[in-house]
C-alpha cells in the first residue's frame, strides 16, 4: 500500500489504465441495497477510494457522495478528474472514520480492494466502524478483481501465473508484490471474516446482520482455494478490449513493477529487440499512447504474452485489440 503513498506514484496514470467497473456489478449491489430491508439513497461513501473510479457511479444513486482514502496523490487525482460532478474527497483511515463520518450516517458503503483497499484492511477494526457508521438498512460492498486472463488464449495463462506469483526475483514480480494484502487479492477476500460471527462488531450499535460473497469468476475461480457453492458463483462481467500498448499501459500500474525497479533500476535500461516493427509504432505516438520501446521486465513479459498469442493465431500489433478478463470477488454485509 505505501507504493501508492510515494510522490513518485502517477495517479493519472494509474487511473487511465485500470479498468473499468462493468455496470452490472453495481446494479447488483443497488439491488441487495434495496431488497434486503429497503436502504435509503442519501449517502454514499467509497472507503479506499483512489482516484475515484468506484466513487463516482455512485454520484447517479445517491444525494451526498463521498471518497475516503489514505494517500494524498489519489485524492488529489480525484479531485481533478471529478471536480465537476459535486463529490466529496477526504484523505484518512477506513479503520478510524471518527471526525470524518457520524454514526449512523451512511446508507451505502463500496470498497474496491485492488488498489489499497479492502484487502489492506484491518477488518478487526474496520468491521466495527461499518456497524457504527452505517444506517439502519444500510448495506457495505466490497468487491476486488483477482489475476487477468486472456480468454482467447489459455495457453497464456501459465505465463501470467509464472510472472505475478512466482517465487524468482529476477524473472517475477510475486515477491515484489507488498504482503499480506496481495496474498488477500489472490485468494478472493476468503481471508476476509464473517462479521457477523465478531462479537466486537456484534458490541457496535447491533452489529450487522447479514453476510455473503459472491464469485463473478466462471471458468477463472483460483484452484488453490476450496469451490464455492453453485449459489456463490456467477459468470464472469469484467471483460473489456484492450489495444496491445494499452495491455502494456495496466502492466506499469502495478505497485509490484515500481518495487522491483526500485530494487534493480538498471533494468529500465534493458533493451528487448523481438517485434521490430514495433520501433515504426514508436516513432510516431500520439501524446496519450503508450511508449513500447524498451526492454524492461514489463516490456519482456508483455512480448512473451504477445509471442504466444502469435503461435496461436492471434493478433499481437501493438494497437490490435486482445480481450482481457478478470474475476470479481464481492463482499456484502447488511445493518437491519
């Protein structure tokens, strides 16, 4: 989480390459909201809310909306992106909302834990303050999306794997991943716990009285962790086109390859010559396009994954268009 803190970290960019949340998880939240005891539609509020990407849906649903987050890059990011749209940024703790939320003030509470949220939580704390600020039928969602795949292509997932949870420094980011909340991420939120089996959650103003999770994974559902119930799994929704340099673009989001540079900072200096016409594409981007020339850890897994998707057929030009997905693990608890 303290990559996101560092002055070096672009929020900007960040935001540009992350993707977008599908429309359907948020109706499926609105409907849990409003069928598990009728929730109220005044406030909204985004715990670790980054540069506002969750936040701002919220905006269509709900008369007060507020973004709650620990670094002051990504509230200032969000501050600029959404300046316009009358929502509230405020940097601080989701385990200490104390002088920043009320009690029994808010109707809807999302988190998105891929960033540095929920799965960097303390829930021993946070649970409690989720009784305490939530209204009566009010609801708390939290949702992260787990290891991208090309569905296209399965031959490639074993790559993806291999980069973003091997053990080998020189070749993996895994071990620059900052633990334990990434471990958390891959294993789906399981790792989170029930609240309404805390007896310090149950002490806070009632407790929260309902709690289930649900698997937007498909076929992608990690098979390291026990099967959830047919109930618990759904198809997957989070699939978007991407253009190849765009692919590129998310890789250099990740909090991993800033931690592994940082480790070894001649790496940015490597060269990597495979797909030469890539160099003509190069010559002439536009302002907003991503940079594909150098050779660096990034760059080397990309053309791996590019490679294999050319043994298979597929289209590998670095403004040809692959489909990426990724599974949704979401968490909803409610105070009735």
């Amino acid at each position: 989480m303290a990559t996101f803190a560092k002055k070096a970290f672009n929020a900007s960019k960040y935001s540009s390459f992350r993707p977008t949340y599908p429309q359907k998880l948020f109706q499926e939240i609105y409907e849990y909201h409003n069928d598990m005891g009728s929730g109220s539609w005044n406030v909204g509020m985004d715990l670790g809310c980054g540069t506002g990407q969750a936040t701002a849906p919220l905006k269509d649903k709900f008369l007060s909306v507020t973004g709650i987050d620990p670094s002051q890059p990504m509230i200032d990011a969000a501050r600029e992106k959404y300046k316009d749209r009358g929502i509230s940024f405020r940097q601080g703790l989701s385990e200490n909302l104390r002088g920043l939320v009320q009690d029994d003030s808010v109707d809807l509470l999302i988190s998105e834990s891929t960033a540095q949220a929920g799965h960097w939580f303390d829930w021993e704390k946070v649970w409690p303050e989720v009784s305490r600020v939530l209204r009566r039928n009010g609801t708390l969602a939290v949702w992260t999306y787990g290891e991208m795949r090309l569905p296209e292509y399965p031959s490639t997932t074993s790559l993806i794997t291999a980069y973003t949870q091997g053990k080998d420094p020189l070749t993996s980011l895994g071990p620059y991943f900052e633990r334990p909340g990434r471990t958390i991420l891959e294993n789906m939120l399981t790792d989170v716990p029930d609240p309404t089996l805390m007896q310090s959650v149950v002490r806070v103003r009632g407790g929260l009285t309902h709690f289930e999770r649900r698997y937007y994974a498909g076929p992608h559902y990690p098979t390291h962790l026990p099967p959830p119930s047919p109930t618990q799994l759904r198809p997957v929704e989070l699939q978007v086109s991407m253009r190849w340099r765009d692919v590129l673009g998310y890789f250099r989001t990740w909090s991993s390859l800033q931690n592994f540079h940082e480790r070894f900072p001649d790496d940015l200096q490597r060269v990597d010559e495979r797909f030469p016409e890539d160099k003509a594409d190069h010559e002439t981007p536009s302002q907003s396009d991503v940079d594909v020339s150098g050779g660096d850890i990034a760059v080397r897994f990309w053309k791996d994954l590019r490679e294999e998707v050319k043994k298979s057929g597929g289209k590998y030009g670095v403004d040809e268009l692959v489909s990426v997905e990724w599974p949704i693990a979401l968490l909803l608890a409610k105070k009735v």
